[in-house]
C-alpha cells in the first residue's frame, strides 16, 4: 500500500491480472479531483500512459489501473543509480516518456504536473506517464491546483498558462532527473530563488555523464520563448535515433 495526498494505492488483482486499486479519501475535493483523474484517463489510450481499467463508484470510490511494478521513475532512479541503470536503460525512459506526451499532444491535452515521480515503470521496464489528476484538455478553464515550481515553465507559473510548450519545460526537467539519477533540480539554488534565477537566464548544468546530444534537447525545452521550444512529436523522433543508437 502506498499513501497519496488524496488517496491510498493497494495491490489487487482482475480478471487474473495484477491491478493497482486507488481508494479516495474522504473528502469532497478529492471526489472531485478522483474523477477529473478518471474521466481523463477515461479518454486516452496510449502504450506509454498507464491504463484505466475501471472505476468503482460507492461509500469509497476506487480507480482501478493496470499495475505498474517496479513503482516510480524517480525511485527507481535513486535505489538503483549509477552502478545498476545503464546508458540504454535512461534513454528507454526518456523516448517512452517523450511518446506518451507526444500523443498527449496530438490529442490536445496538457498533462501539466509532468515529473519523474509521476511517471510509473512496469515489470517490463517500459516507462508510462501517470497522475492525471492536474491534466485538461488544452482549451478548458486551467484555473486552480498547486504546481511544483522547480518542474513549471515560467509562463505557467506567472500567467496560469499551460500549454504542450509548458509541458515541454517541464519535460527538460524530467530528462534532468534521469541522467542525474534522480537528483533534486536546482541541487544549488534554494526553491525560494529558482524563479528569480531562471527569469535572468539561469538553466541547470548538464548532469555528470550525460551525452551531450541530451543536453541539447533539454536546453531547447527551456527556452523563456514558449514557441520556440520544440514540441513533443519533432523531439520523440530525434530521441528514438538516439535510443537505436545507443547499445
């Protein structure tokens, strides 16, 4: 059982198969955030987003999805690190994680809480995005909810606008998180700076090891102009060379 800010996650089982089974709180926020999460993952199907498989509606209300074993992408970074996560293994995470966006993209929905945490890994180690608790469609009122500043574009941040650029940003952030092995972004700079910092045209070194060709992309994601980062469907491509070239 894992503890959750508005629910608890058991291990259960359907139809013979494992499931992951998330039991709402009580209270009436998270009824509302449970089912926004759901009727979002109600409409999206993808081999890189983790799967809604049901919804059980009563005194608790219960989301069933597939069950994704080996948890977390950023625990799973940290217990394991450099000794046992290979060069194949991180840019497996970044193209599977960058072609779930993509198709988030081409469906016109911003994830808008996009980080390893809330990226899931299964027992295959295929990476799959989740935690759609915050995600709308691009065109819906984006009002409301709380943002982790370290992984939020400066525009959404300042002007509540949250876009598949923003999500873009926050995606560099994420491919900081891998090839750093789940370090904290901004290891140097307290949160209380890091927008401070960022406005004046600060972005993170590149991590110990990581290949140059991925730092490049992360520092495109983070350009201040939104239009100019590049989008999800341009960046999977590039990714996807350097994953069959990668052993």
């Amino acid at each position: 059982m894992v503890k959750g800010e508005f629910g608890d996650v058991y291990r259960g089982e359907y139809r013979e198969q494992k499931v992951a089974v998330k039991v709402l709180k009580d209270s009436s926020k998270a009824a509302q955030q449970f089912l926004t999460e759901a009727s979002v993952m109600s409409a999206l199907r993808h081999d890189n987003l983790v799967q809604l498989l049901g919804v059980v509606l009563g005194d608790n209300i219960q989301i069933v999805t597939e069950f994704m074993g080996k948890g977390s992408l950023i625990d799973y970074l940290r217990s394991r690190g450099r000794r046992a996560i290979t060069r194949k293994d991180q840019i497996n995470f970044a193209s599977d994680t960058c072609n779930g966006m993509a198709y988030l993209e081409k469906e016109k929905f911003v994830h808008r809480d996009l980080a390893a945490r809330n990226v899931l890994i299964n027992d295959d180690c295929t990476a799959k995005i989740s935690d759609f608790g915050l995600a709308r469609p691009v065109d819906s009122n984006q009002q409301g909810g709380k943002f982790p500043i370290k992984w939020t574009a400066p525009e959404a941040l300042k002007d509540s606008l949250f876009t598949s650029k923003s999500d873009m940003w926050s995606f560099g952030i994420l491919l900081w998180e891998i090839y750093s092995f789940g370090r904290v972004p901004y290891p140097s700079i307290s949160l209380a700076d890091v927008v401070m910092h960022v406005n004046e045209g600060y972005r993170m070194e590149s991590p110990d090891g990581c290949p140059q060709e991925i730092y490049d992309i992360m520092t495109k994601t983070w350009n201040i102009n939104a239009d100019q980062r590049p989008s999800f469907t341009e960046t999977a491509v590039k990714l996807s060379a350097i994953r069959a070239n990668t052993s």
